[in-house]
C-alpha cells in the first residue's frame, strides 16, 4: 500500500459585506519513500509539510493576514506536537 503526505493551503476573505469566500490557494504532496516508514513519522512529515508550505507561501501573498490555522486530523501529531521534545528529535534529524 502507497501512502501520500498532503498538504492544502486555503485562503478565507471576508468583504465589508461580511460575505466570506474561500479558495484553495495551493497544495503539496508526496510520496512516502520506499524505505520502511511508520505511519506516525509519515503523519509528522504531512504536519511539517504544511507548516513549510505556510512558511514560504505566505510571504508573497502581499496580503494583511489576521490569523493563520493550521490543522491536522491526525491526533498522534497533535499529541507529540503537545510534548514538544519529540518534534525537535524529529526536526534535528529532518534537517
């Protein structure tokens, strides 16, 4: 079975009407390697994905941005992003 890290980047406006849009603005995906991963570290890598995607997509909106959300549906990646000490392992050995 293939497994594929996604990452979606959507744009939510509201007008002086008060009416709101929302537009995928951009997505990155990938396939896990060949090599053995678990499906955790495979959820992380969405995670970090996206927070990379954030990083370099928004400063060339050129846009006033009031708050940015990032989400995730996978709660072994909220609960080791929550320990914290996990993520920077992962991150020393990401780099």
């Amino acid at each position: 079975m293939d497994f594929v890290t996604l990452a979606c980047l959507y744009l939510r406006s509201v007008n002086q009407q008060g009416e709101v849009t929302t537009k995928l603005l951009c997505s990155k995906s990938r396939v896990a390697p060949v090599k053995k991963v678990t499906l955790p570290k495979l959820e992380l890598c969405g995670a970090l994905r996206l927070a990379q995607l954030v990083q370099k997509t928004v400063p060339a909106l050129n846009l006033k941005i009031d708050r940015i959300l990032l989400r995730t549906d996978s709660t072994i990646v909220l609960s080791w992003l929550a320990e914290n000490i996990c993520c920077q392992q992962f991150l020393r050995f990401k780099n």
